[in-house]
C-alpha cells in the first residue's frame, strides 16, 4: 500500500511539474503550432532576442515574475523638457519581438494601478497596428490609430488581478481570450505583415507583471 502511494504521488508530482513547464494549448484558428520562444523567467533575466526595454523603464525579474516599473524621475523631467512627454516613461513600457504574422502567443500577467484615472492598460499587436485597449467596462481593439475602432464589452482586463490571456492572429482574425472568455474580431485590416512584435504598456505611474509567456508560429 505504501509503495502504491508513493508511486501515485510520485506521478501526481510530474505531471504537475510537465503541466507548469510545457502546458498544452489547442489553437483555435490553426492546425499546428511551431514553438518560437517559451519563458517562465527561471532564468532571473531577460531573453535579448526577444525582449527591448522601452522608455528607459525598469524591468527586472523577482522570484520567477518579470516585473515593470515606469522610468526614473531624472529621466522622465528630461524628457518632458525636452517637449517629448508622450515618452517619458510614466508607464512601464516593453516589446516582444520576434512575433511572426501568424501565431499564438499565451501569457499570465497583469497591470496594476490605483486607478483608470491615470490612462488604460493596453497591448500593442503590431506598433500601433492592432491596438486592445482594457478600459473598465469595455475592451477595444483599435485598428492603426484611426482607421477602425471595435469596441467589446468582455472579455475584460481588470486591474491589479492575475489574468489568463491567448491571442491569436492570422489575416483577417484575431482571437482574444482573458480567463477563458473569447473574442473573434474579423476585419480585413486585420493584418500582422511587417509587424513584429507585441508591446506592452501599463497604465502612466502603474506596474505590469508577467509570470510566464510562450509564442508559437500558427501553420
């Protein structure tokens, strides 16, 4: 009997340990998916191959979790005499690159702030291509800048909590999942050629904290 459960336990512990290293995903827009990048940030430190720290804001890696700060005070009354407010650091600021133009990206993360008063959090798929932008009752996905705006009432990214997020994008599709709640925005503009890279950006004088993060191609 002894022996039973520790062969029990002992498997209970793997596949645990196999689920938290390489937990699986079945894509909902593609057949297959080619592995690009995978991170839980055990490493204490920043793949440079797919990562540009932007702004000048600090990003570090504590205990497994990479954690964004905005800039420094210095810098940040530089830039605003210098007249370049919009880029001063107030928020914490960090591209992945390497992202191709059809592909899966799944990650935990959050944004912290006190308050929506200060700006909304937002991910940039594609600069300034494919903008979600997670106000409090409402998610939109703005298409570069001005020429669509498609605004969702879920799913939705509150702040200062933990979320489960998927995209996926191939031409015409992006599919958004916060928690296990799905979104397909279809459009023609929809389009992630020439575009590589996601951007992440919190909200002015607030966090954002990533746990872990994997990027595939979709085929």
């Amino acid at each position: 009997m002894r022996f039973c459960y520790c062969l029990s336990l002992l498997w209970l512990l793997t596949a645990s340990a196999l689920h938290a290293v390489n937990p699986t995903y079945q894509p909902q827009l593609f057949q297959k998916l080619r592995v690009v990048y995978e991170d839980s940030f055990d490493s204490g430190k920043l793949h440079p191959d797919f990562w540009e720290v932007r702004q000048n804001t600090t990003w570090a890696v504590k205990d497994g979790v990479l954690h964004g700060s905005p800039s420094s005070a210095e810098f940040q009354q530089q830039k605003v005499a210098q007249g370049d407010k919009a880029h001063a650091g107030f928020k914490p600021v960090l591209w992945l690159k390497q992202v191709p133009e059809q592909f899966v990206c799944r990650l935990r993360m959050r944004y912290d702030a006190k308050t929506y008063a200060k700006g909304f959090p937002l991910l940039d798929v594609g600069h300034h291509i494919h903008t979600l932008t997670f106000a409090e009752k409402t998610t939109t996905l703005t298409i570069k800048k001005d020429l669509q705006r498609l605004p969702i009432e879920a799913p939705r990214f509150t702040l200062n909590e933990w979320h489960d997020v998927v995209l996926e994008l191939k031409k015409g599709l992006l599919l958004l999942q916060i928690d296990g709640v799905k979104h397909r925005f279809e459009s023609a503009n929809i389009d992630m050629s020439s575009h590589a890279q996601i951007d992440f950006k919190a909200v002015d004088f607030g966090t954002c904290q990533i746990d872990h993060i994997q990027l595939w191609e979709g085929q």
